[in-house]
C-alpha cells in the first residue's frame, strides 16, 4: 500500500509541475489552479505513504523481535524494539529524498494559500520533484540502523533541519525568479513573463524573509545535533565531516544575514549569496554521506 500511495503522489507531483510548466509558458491562468489543486492532492497522498510506511515498519520490527525472543535472543530482541520504537520515515536515502520533497511541496503550498503568486510554482516545483525523482528511484527496502540511531531524537533533529533546509530551497527557487526577472527587466525585448512575476523588490524581500525564518530552526537543528551527538558518542562536537559542513552551511547564512541587515547588500549579490547557500546544503545533506562514517547511514556508506 505504501508504494502505491508514494507512486501516485509521485505521479501527481509530476502533474502538478507540468501544469505549472504549462502556465508560465501560456497565458492560461487555470493551469495555475490545476497545478496548485493537484499539488494538494499530491501531498495528501504523500502523507499517506508516510504513515503507511511508519505503521508497515514498526510493525516488521515488533515481529522480528518477537521472533528474537522465541529464539532466546533477548539482546537482539530488545534492539529490534527498540528500532520499531524510533523508527521515522526519514532513515535512510529513499525517505530522506522523499520527505524532503515533500516538504518543499507543502511550504509552496502555505505560500500559495498566503500570497497570490502562482509564477513562484514553477520555480519551486521543479526543486521538490527533482528530489521526489531521487527518491522514487532509489532502493525503498528499510535499512538496518546502528543503534545509535534508534533513538528519539531522530524524530526531533531531523525534521528540525529538513525544515529549514526546504526553507532555504524555496529561497533558492525565488533567487532564480530574482535574477530571470532582473535581466527580462534589463533587456529591451521582455516578455510576458515579466508581468507575471513580482517586483525585484519583492522577490528579494521574499528571500530575506524566507532565510530568516529558515535560520532559528537550522541553528537549533546543529546544536541538537550535537546533543544528541553527546547522549550517542559521549561528546558534543567532533569535526565529522556532516558537522564541519553544517557548520560551514550555518556560517553561509550568516554572512547573508550580516551583509544584508549591517552592510545594506540587496538584490543580485545577496540572491547569488541565497542560492550558494542552497548549494551548500546540498552538499551538507546528501554529498557528505559519502564522506562521514557517522552520517553515511543515508547512503548506506557509513557504519
């Protein structure tokens, strides 16, 4: 059920990307709204995978130790709990991908309700639906977790950074719409695109205030991380490759914050700024699994 629920909400995130590809090269306001509808759509049918996979899961771990136990491995019976306990759809790369995705759909959806702005889909959309692609093709088995892992914080750390990492896509997806508007703007031949999109001025306040609200939960993500690092390895901080580049994403974002409310930076520099940032992420989220021995759970490289 799971599978069917995530490859229709796949095919429905591919819907609502090719109507909003449809409207920013027509005229036709409707496939807007069709767009926006089907992503409704789309993310209903996502959280149902979500929780079918959650319950599937859980379910798979309570037997195993159940079967543990009749086998008199009460240890290993105790550890398989233990991971139906904690486990969360987003352990390993399928979910991680698959959340992620989701989760820039559902923050273009706030959006879309709040701010009559539908251009924005086509510049968001596409970032959501090339991760959802990531996921739809990688390996859906669940993956044994060390037991570290296995724990509550799983379910706190991670979704604290997703969110905020889905917040600086977004920002990313309007720094795109920010610079194609600037040079239509520019040029002496715009097109209807133009008209379509907002200011510069409101794009780039758009950005600023997508970041700053992305910024709190990314720094409460680290330092949980680190907590949680602690109550998992007995120490804090310990220069993981995953830990030095969040660091390094955190200071990206800083710096952003600092030219823009201090040093009085707007428009392209700040939008180029936005959208290295973004690539940071990137790289902090799926480039350092192949580099951590801790973190590389996701990509199934680390111990």
């Amino acid at each position: 059920m799971e599978t069917i629920l995530f490859n229709a909400a796949y095919t429905f995130y591919s819907l609502c990307l090719l109507f909003y590809l449809l409207y920013i090269f027509t005229k036709q306001e409707s496939f807007s709204r069709w767009g926006f509808g089907v992503l409704a759509v789309a993310l209903a049918l996502h959280v149902g995978s979500l929780v079918t996979r959650t319950v599937t899961a859980r379910h798979h771990y309570y037997q195993q130790a159940e079967v543990l136990r009749q086998e008199g491995k009460v240890e290993a019976a105790i550890g398989a709990e233990r991971a139906g306990n904690s486990y969360v759809p987003w352990s390993n790369w399928f979910e991680s991908f698959s959340f992620f995705g989701g989760i820039i759909a559902a923050i273009y959806l706030v959006i879309g309700l709040r701010l009559a702005i539908p251009i924005l889909g086509a510049f968001i959309m596409p970032i959501s639906w090339c991760l959802l692609t990531i996921a739809f093709f990688s390996d859906r088995s669940l993956k044994e977790l060390m037991p570290a892992l296995h724990s509550y914080w799983m379910a706190i750390h991670v979704p604290i950074m997703f969110f905020s990492y889905s917040l600086l896509g977004v920002a990313f997806a309007v720094g795109v719409a920010y610079l194609i508007q600037e040079h239509q703007i520019k040029s002496k031949h715009p097109n209807a695109l133009t008209f379509r999109l907002p200011s510069l001025e409101d794009l780039d306040d758009l950005i600023y205030k997508l970041i700053m609200v992305a910024f709190p939960p990314l720094t409460l993500g680290i330092f949980l991380g680190g907590v949680w690092a602690y109550s998992a390895w007995g120490r804090f901080w310990g220069w993981d490759p995953k830990e030095t580049w969040a660091l390094i994403t955190w200071f990206v974002y800083v710096i952003y914050l600092h030219l823009r409310l201090f040093v009085g930076w707007r428009g392209r520099k700040t939008a180029y700024l936005s959208m290295a940032g973004f690539l940071v992420v990137l790289f902090t989220y799926a480039g350092v699994n192949y580099l951590s021995p801790l973190h590389g759970f996701l990509s199934g490289t680390g111990r």
